[in-house]
C-alpha cells in the first residue's frame, strides 16, 4: 500500500494495530483503550491475554515463596514490574474461573493456550509457576513461558504456550520489545537462551539482548504467511550478533543451531565461552564487569571453533575429522563465496590440510545437507528487492531531507541539501523524485528517524551517500559520451569529436576527484 502503517507492519513484523500503537508511543500519542465487548475478535483475544497477565502480577504479590525465588536470583521489584513477571498458583482452574468472570468465554481462553481440554472438562494449562510474559514487538502480551517454582520431579522445569493466532513460535523473540531500540542505537544483539538471563542482562544495563526461550528460531527470513520470522526481524535491526548460551551439552547445541540460522541469513556472528557450567544469569548476578568482559572478548563463531578444535591438540587423522564435523557445518552455510574462500584459507593455513580437499567436503556436506533436507538457505528468502544503489541512496537522502524538514528544529541545513541533490541528480530527475516520493512522504520520514536519530555521524554518512551517487551518474554519463565519440569517429565529424574528447577529460578529472575524498 506504500504507507507508513503498512511499512511498521511489514518493518515490525506487527498487524495493524501493533503498528498503530508502536507509531502512538513514538509520537507521545495516547491510545484509548475501548470497552472490551466492542473490540474486534482478535482485539478481545489481546484483552483476554493482558486480564491473565494482570492477575499473574497480583498472585505474585501474594506470594512469598515465589518473591523469594525471584529476589534469590537477583531480580529487582523494578525489573519484576518492568518485565511484568507474575505467578499462577496450584489448582486446577484458577486463570479459567478468573477470565470466565471478567467475561471472557471458554473457547477465548482456549484459543490463546491459557486453557486445556480433557475428557473432565477444561483445565489451566500453567499451574503453580512463575511467569513469563511474551510479547510482541509493539508490547501486546502474546505468549506465556512459565518455571515451576517447586520441582516435583515430573514436571516440565519450563512450559510455554503453544502456537495460537496471536503467537506463532517463530515470528517473535522474548524482549525484542525492549531490546529493538538498543540494538539498533549499539549495532549489535546479544543472543541468550534463558528469560531470566535476559533479565539480569537488560537489569545490568545491557538492554540490547534478545532470548530464544518460549521462541523458536527459523531458518529463514520470511515465513509463508509473509510475516517476518524473529532472527530475520532481528537482522533488520542490526546485522552483528553475539551468541551467548549455557555451557551444558544443551546450550552448546542450541547454540549451534542459532550460529548456523544465523549465519545463514547473512549474519556476523560471534560466541561468548562461557566455562564452569554457569549461564549468562549467574554471571551476571556475581559479576557485571565479568560479563561486560565476555562479550568483549567473543569470537568470531568459526574462528572460535576452528580453535576449540585446535585446542585439543589431535593427531592428522582425527584433526581432519573434526574440522569436518566441528568447522564446515557454519562455512558451508554462508552466503558469500568470498567468506567461504577466506575461512578455507584459515583452516588450510593453521592445519596444513590441502585447500582442495576442504573444498571437496564442503561441497559433499552441502549435498548431503540437500539430501537430507537439513540444509539450511545459503540466501535468504526475503522480499525479492530490484532497487538499483543508486535508488537506494536518492531514496535514504530524500527521506532525510523531509525528515528534518518534519522537525521543529532541524539539525541539518536542508535547503542546502536540497539544493546540491538537485545539482548531482539534474532538474528534471529532481522534479520527477518528488511528485514520485510524495505518497511515500510518511514512511520515508519514519525509515529516516529509525535509522538516524541519535546517529552521531549523520553529516558524515549524508557526504559518502552523495559523493557515491555524484560518482554514479559522473559513471553514466562517461559512458554514453563514450558512446557518442564511436558515432562521432565513425560519421569522422571532428568537431563533435573533439568536444566530446574534451567532455570526457572534464568528467575523468572530476572521478579522479572524488575518488580521492571517498
């Protein structure tokens, strides 16, 4: 549709009114809330999740074993209302009788995973556990993820809703809510497993962290409803990630997994070593700086396994038998052949194994991988895109030009800006950009303010944007001169010829030029 609720939809991964509240929040906005029996249906299945989210938090407050719990592991009662973290106690149909009383029916609470169905009749699916809200990228309560508070020794030590027609596992991630404007302010997510790990992280100040628990990751960007997945959400944020999971056999494989996916899409991706069989949580709970160290030192994922391999100082035979099982499985899934050439490198560099026979496996481990059907997207599927870089830039600097022109007090000179765009792009492509922009105003404005407020080097990046694209058309115009000076020698008319030779030198001095200050 081209406007900017359709554009927070598809850029958030939200409906229409996520999107409208995500855009009320930005513009200081106040929603109001409607009365509960003339929402839509969808809406009321919203409501039924923030009623059971709202008693959650109260039976905690009545709770002491489970304040204890939560204050033993180092969870402030800030971050316990910020998170919104509550407590369901034992019984059987506590939330069902609760919901059915604030006028909710039966096949609501069913449908958004609060309720089972038995031969019996209906129970709570939760029961005497701490809870856990999810949300999605606008805050709406979506999910549930609940510990047992006291382990009986069958059941589940997490259980989280199911997939419903709020919640799909793999659309969202545990605070990516609280985390989108982090990541995009620092330029990189942190990658836990745990919520509690996520808590203690986002309590110590490091707000940029997302978890995969209650979630589940997906291999590509986009899913077949057209939503975008969670790690592909991710990405649009920022394209680096440090990985930090549990030290136990379990973590190391989750961890794995989310290496490869997000390798996959074409992500930079690094590993925190976390020894000692301690997760982020404990260590941060002991130590902030400890933590803040780690994820300074992480590694670069295949750098980081290609070393722990290394490390076990293995004879010839087994050496090339673990860099096969241990190594190629993230090369294999990188988009670029180039990335791919440099870690072979490495590997042949720091192991003497022949460069050739790396190649030979990868290209095997790719097949069986097809075979099998566990490979994973050597390019993500994600909105097929024709726009050239030179759009790209005219699109990125035309929206901070009605960006600041939004602003009460802009920070830049636009109508220089303005001005010296037009000089580079010509009169009538300038006129053409904005009778084409103007139904694209609003979401221009929007990309603009994601992506640059706070920026501290915007007049930076605005100077390389048009030094590139006054490079681009310089480009295109040598080449048609070019061709014309053919047509000209060919016809043998000098004069033209001579014109257009000295043309060609005056565009050539120019790039010569701008290379210099790019």
């Amino acid at each position: 549709k081209g406007d900017i609720f359709t554009f927070v939809q598809e850029f958030e991964g939200l409906d229409f009114m996520g999107a409208l509240k995500t855009l009320a929040l930005r513009a200081g906005v106040e929603l109001v809330r409607e009365n509960v029996q003339t929402r839509s249906e969808q809406d009321h299945l919203y409501g039924a999740m923030e009623e059971a989210t709202l008693y959650y938090e109260r039976t905690l407050k009545e709770n002491s074993v489970a304040q204890e719990y939560l204050k033993n592991r180092g969870i402030t009662d800030e971050t316990i209302s910020e998170f919104r973290i509550g407590f369901v106690p034992e019984g059987w149909r506590a939330v069902h009788d609760h919901l059915l009383k604030k006028g909710f029916s039966v096949a609501e609470i069913e449908k958004v995973g609060l309720i089972k169905k038995t031969e019996k009749g209906y129970y709570d699916r939760f029961r005497a556990r701490i809870m856990f809200p999810i949300s999605d990228s606008s805050g709406r309560v979506i999910a549930f993820s609940g510990r047992i508070l006291v382990d009986d020794g069958k059941s589940a030590k997490y259980l989280n809703s199911p997939d419903t027609v709020l919640f799909n596992k793999s659309h969202v991630l545990y605070g990516l809510d609280k985390a989108k404007l982090d990541i995009r302010k620092r330029d990189y997510s942190i990658l836990v497993e745990g919520q509690m790990d996520l808590i203690m992280s986002h309590q110590a100040g490091i707000k940029n962290t997302v978890a995969v628990s209650g979630t589940a990751l997906t291999d590509s960007v986009v899913s077949r409803d057209a939503v975008v997945n969670n790690l592909g959400l991710v990405r649009r944020l920022s394209n680096n990630m440090i990985i930090a999971f549990d030290a136990d056999l379990a973590g190391v494989r989750a961890s794995a997994r989310a290496s490869q996916v997000a390798l996959s899409l074409g992500m930079d991706v690094k590993i925190v070593q976390i020894e000692g069989g301690k997760d982020p949580a404990d260590i941060i709970l002991h130590s902030v700086e400890d933590w803040k160290n780690m994820l300074r030192n992480a590694k670069q994922v295949i750098e980081f396994h290609l070393n722990t391999v290394l490390a076990r100082k293995l004879d010839d035979r087994k050496l090339t038998k673990a860099i096969s099982e241990e190594v190629l499985p993230y090369i294999v899934v990188l988009q670029s052949r180039m990335e791919k050439a440099h870690f072979v490198a490495k590997i042949r560099d720091m192991t003497k194994i022949d460069e050739s026979a790396i190649w030979e496996d990868l290209k095997r481990l790719e097949k069986s991988m097809q075979m099998t059907g566990t490979t994973l997207p050597s390019s993500p599927k994600e909105e097929p895109s024709l726009i050239s870089r030179k759009d790209s830039i005219e699109r990125k600097v035309l929206g901070i030009i009605y960006w600041q022109e939004s602003r009460e007090k802009p920070i830049l000179d636009v109508h220089t800006l303005k001005k010296r765009l037009e000089k580079i792009v010509g009169k009538e492509s300038w006129d053409r950009m904005l009778a084409d922009s103007v139904e694209k105003k609003p979401e221009l404005i929007f990309e603009s303010e994601v992506i640059y407020t706070n920026s501290e080097k915007i007049e930076k990046e605005i100077e390389e944007m048009l030094q590139s694209l006054e490079a681009d058309y310089l480009k295109r115009e040598f080449a048609q001169v070019m061709k014309t000076l053919g047509e000209a020698e060919k016809n043998k008319d000098t004069d033209k010829v001579s014109l257009l030779l000295a043309r060609c030198q005056e565009l050539s001095n120019t790039l010569a030029q701008l290379s210099k200050k790019q």
